[in-house]
C-alpha cells in the first residue's frame, strides 16, 4: 500500500494519526508571557481540525528572547501553570498530540506587534529591551542594532532552552520544535550573513553549527525519550554568501545523529530579502533535497493550499509531513474536506456527526 496524507506516522515511537501538522503561528495575544483567552479559542478550534499535530506558536525561552511584548514566554512557574491549564482544556476536547515550539529572537526581537505601527522596532531606551545577536549587526535599516553576546550569554541561553524544555514536559506538551529559521536567534548564527564572529562560535562551517548544536543536545538530554523533538530549520537562505542547502544537509546529518525526531525545512527571514520565488508548494525542493540525502522524517511548508497538493507531496516521497499554517485559519476543516476528497475515513467528534459529510 503507498503512503498517502492518511498514513499514520511514527514519530520517536508516538504516532500522529496523518501527516498533516498545523504550523506554527505567532498570535501575539499573551500577557505576561502567559496564554490568553484567544490561544484557547484559536488552538481549541485548531486541536478539532484532524490534524495529526498541532504545534503551537514560537515561545520565548526568556522575555529578553520574546519577539514582541505579547510573545508567549516558558520560563517561570506562573507560565507553566498557565500552559497546563490550557493543555488540560484542549485535551477534554481532542486527543491530538501537541508540540511547543522553543525560540530566542535575538536581533529580531524588541518590535511591535505586526499589527501595530507594521511591527517596527521598539527602542530600547523606551518600551523596548536591548537585542543580541551572534555579531552586532542589524538586520536592516531601522531594526535596533543587537550587541554581540559574549561566551556567558550563550551558555546561560543554552541553559533557558533546557529550562524552558524541562517546563513543557511538566506543562504536558508531548514535543519540543527548537526554532533555527525565519532569521531568529539560532538562525544568526547559522548563517555567514548574520554571523562574523572570529571566536569558536563564528567562521567556519562547524563554529557557526556550535551553539545551536549545544542547544540540540541539552533539549534532547532533559527530554524524555519518548518526546517528539523537531527541529525548524533553514534550507537555505537564497542570498549570495548565505546560508545553503548543502549546509542545511550537512547539519541535519549532526541533528539526527543527536536523536531529532524530524526536521521542517523552511527558508528565509535572515534579511527581509530572498530570491526565493514564492508560489504554491515554494518549499517543497528544500524538503525533498534533505530526504533524500538524510534518513529523517522530514516536514514541509510554505503555500499548500488543496487536499491534491499536500497528498501529492506524500505520495510521491518528497517529505513526510505537510504543515499548513494560514489555510487552517481559513478552513478548519481542511482534513475533513481532504478526507473525502481521498476517499479516507474521518473520525468526526460525536457532537459534530450529524452536521457534516
Ligand atoms: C500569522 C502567522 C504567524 C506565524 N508564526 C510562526 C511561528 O510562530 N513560528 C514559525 O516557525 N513560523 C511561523 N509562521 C510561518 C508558518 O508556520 C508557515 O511556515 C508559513 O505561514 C507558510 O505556510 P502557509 O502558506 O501554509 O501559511 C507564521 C505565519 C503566519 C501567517
């Protein structure tokens, strides 16, 4: 039989009824780091889609590492109290696994939110806080420039990705996605482009891979070994004396060898520039290219928008697991008009048989 989106997937030893993940996506909606009524009516509606997963938006490992002021943030008991809560409630409404995904922002952070004054940075003498980065570069005109963070830093934010790891086992999360894309903090030092350091953690090829390598292996020591841990990663930065697929291969061979349990292979976000042609599926080459090099249960997204699509991009073994972000704010039921355009059976929760197909 081929594998098709239905295919139950086996992710370190946890299986997601299909292969079909609601993306992560920032809703900017907490306070205090904390989540809000809109996270439970927004993922609660999410968590009934039939997705096999549901990965809730990029939180912060410390507030110095949040986006914006109303980024979720996992680093104190309040907030871990808060997360339980809201697992609790989703899980008396579906048995969908969830994921948390872990960030730091670095010299992406300290903006508003998208939808006030378009996301412009804050100042830091003002509203704002001081950004770092892997060398003090900005990211463009009128982002804050970040200060280069010294040998403490990095260490003390390897220990806040362990931390807040520790924290969404006891929350009850049944994954951690670390993120190392769209320009954030790991990213900056991945990528030539962002990072010109001249110590161990800057130059070549395995300097710049150090840092988040050490945050990939403190995450997979704290987390038990049953927990499903993702990585986001660059595929490719689509900028001269950037970030490239060849990296992002080489690095996903060291992921694994660390016990990743999949990659999502994404693109952009180190400059507010790439020759990346958008488009339907535009990320799908990226996917495909690391698994075919890297036996790893790969992730992908970026514009896919119809059942056709997302099944096609199982079928014929470009990746393993299609994310849609914006078409499931669109449609909800998304899965359930993907089951039966592909002839699937679909459990429909008890309070819904009666109303639809
Ligand atoms: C409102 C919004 C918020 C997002 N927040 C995140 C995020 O927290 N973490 C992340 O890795 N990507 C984030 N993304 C990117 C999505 O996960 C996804 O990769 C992107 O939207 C492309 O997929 P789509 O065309 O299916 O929406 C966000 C996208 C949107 C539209």
């Amino acid at each position: 039989m081929t594998t098709n989106l239905f295919t139950p997937i086996n992710l370190s030893g946890q299986y997601l009824k299909n292969r079909l993940v609601v993306a992560p996506m920032c809703q900017y909606s907490s306070s205090n780091g904390e989540p809000s009524a809109w996270h439970r009516r927004h993922l609660g509606t999410l968590a009934l889609s039939g997705a096999g997963m549901l990965m809730i938006e990029s939180t912060a490992v410390s507030m110095k590492g949040r986006i914006s002021s109303k980024d979720l943030v996992l680093e104190n008991d309040d907030q871990v109290i808060a997360f339980s809560n809201l697992l609790k409630e989703i899980k008396t409404l579906s048995d969908i696994p969830i994921s948390l995904q872990i960030s730091h922002a670095g010299r992406k952070g300290s903006v508003n939110v998208p939808w006030e004054k378009n996301g412009t940075s804050l100042d830091k003498y003002q509203s704002g806080w001081e950004t770092v980065s892997a060398s003090s570069i900005a990211r463009d005109k009128g982002w804050q420039k970040p200060r280069q963070m010294n040998i403490d830093e990095i260490n003390k934010t390897v220990n806040d990705f362990e931390l807040t790891t520790k924290k969404a086992c006891l929350a009850g999360f049944q994954g951690v996605e670390v993120h190392m894309a769209h320009g954030y903090l790991l990213h900056q030092f991945l990528s030539p482009i962002s990072n010109k350091r001249k110590d161990q953690f800057g130059g070549d090829f395995l300097n710049r891979c150090r840092f988040p390598l050490q945050v990939i292996e403190k995450v997979r020591e704290v987390l038990p070994r049953e927990k499903i841990l993702g990585v986001r990663l660059t595929g490719d930065d689509c900028l001269n004396g950037g970030w490239t697929i060849n990296d992002c291969i080489r690095l996903a061979h060291k992921l694994k060898t660390l016990g990743v349990s999949y990659l999502c292979i994404s693109s952009g976000g180190i400059l507010p520039i790439t020759k990346l042609k958008f488009g339907p599926c535009y990320q799908v080459h990226l996917a495909e290219k690391v698994k075919s090099a890297v036996q790893i249960p790969v992730r992908t997204a970026g514009m896919i928008t119809t059942p056709k699509q997302a099944n096609d991009i199982i079928k014929n073994g470009k990746a393993d697991m299609v994310a849609l972000g914006r078409q499931f704010i669109r449609d909800p039921w998304f899965a359930i008009r993907a089951a039966n355009e592909l002839s699937e059976r679909f459990i429909m929760p008890n309070q819904y048989k009666r109303c639809l197909p």
